[in-house]
C-alpha cells in the first residue's frame, strides 16, 4: 500500500470512493487487476475494499451480468486528475470505448470527492446516480455503513434497496 508521500499530485489527501464493474472475461479478475493498479500507480491508497457482487445489467439489460465493488481510500490527485488517471487504468487494461451502460471490461467510477460538490462537462461529484443503483449503494455500505454523502447516509439508502437482485459471489462467479 503507497504511503501518502508516494501518491501522486500535491493536494491534500482527500477521502474518496470508487465504484468498480465488469461483464466480460474473468469479471471478479478484472476488478482486482484494476485495484492493484490503482495502488500501484500512486493514484489512490486504499483503506477498503467491498466483496464483490454479482448484479444484473443495468441501462441496456441485453447483456450478460456484472460483477460490482466498490473501494474508499485517500487520494491527492484533485477530480478531474483522479478522472484521468482512473481512465488511463481502464484503458490499459483494454477497454475501449462502447455503446453508454453497454458491455465493459472494466468501468471505474468516481462516486466522491471529499465532501465537495464537483461539476464539469466531463464529472460530476458526487456521481449523480450514486443513490439510484443498488450495485453500488450495496457495496459501499458494506465497507463504509456510516459514511453520508451530500449530508444523506449510504447505509440508510442502501437498505431501501433490500429487494433487488444484487447477491454476493465467490472468486470463481458462483452464488454464495
């Protein structure tokens, strides 16, 4: 795990969460990969990291299911950084671009920033659909039950959930 000296950027460390998700290949794989990446980039120091869920597709639901995690850490790269370097990690792993909510190798949100509000053409913080998707609600309070976000608490959403079709998985995809 990078100390904070050895992130990149020059800003303040700053609590932040990621939403991670694959349908294709070695799904559970993938989000691993990407993890390590992360930290071995100096782009994000982890303190958590959720199970890994399998869930269903979600926008364009003609395609096969998704494997979901979430992670919170501390980084120093200001948003828009932390969008490019996340990018860059997708893109190194092979992902290229696609139809929106379509097929993915691998997809790496940014769901927060600290507790700022973020608004540009490229990212908005906190993700706009972060109360919306159970796939990521569900993680996230698994790893951070007592975290609010915009003054709203994740685990008190995440319970409004209860019923959907999200259930944890083993490395090699199976149901638990």
């Amino acid at each position: 795990m990078p100390s904070p000296a050895d992130l990149l950027g020059t800003g303040p460390l700053t609590n932040t969460g990621l939403g991670l998700g694959s349908n294709i290949g070695d799904k559970a794989g993938k989000i691993a990969r990407a993890l390590v990446l992360l930290e071995e980039r100096g782009i994000i120091r982890l303190s958590a990291v959720s199970s890994i869920y399998r869930t269903a597709p979600w926008g364009y639901v003609e395609q096969d299911f998704f494997a979901n995690a979430c992670a919170v850490g501390e980084t120093r790269l200001p948003p828009l950084a932390l969008l490019a370097a996340t990018n860059a990690v997708e893109t190194e792993m092979g992902r290229k671009p696609s139809m929106r909510w379509g097929p993915r190798l691998i997809d790496i949100d940014i769901l927060f920033h600290g507790d700022a509000s973020f608004a540009h053409a490229q990212l908005n913080l906190p993700h706009k659909d972060l109360f919306g998707r159970a796939f990521v609600l569900v993680p996230l309070a698994e790893i951070a039950p007592h975290l609010k976000v915009s003054g709203r608490s994740i685990a008190k959403a995440a319970a409004g959930f209860a019923g959907e079709p999200i259930e944890k998985w083993d490395a090699s995809g199976r149901r638990r």
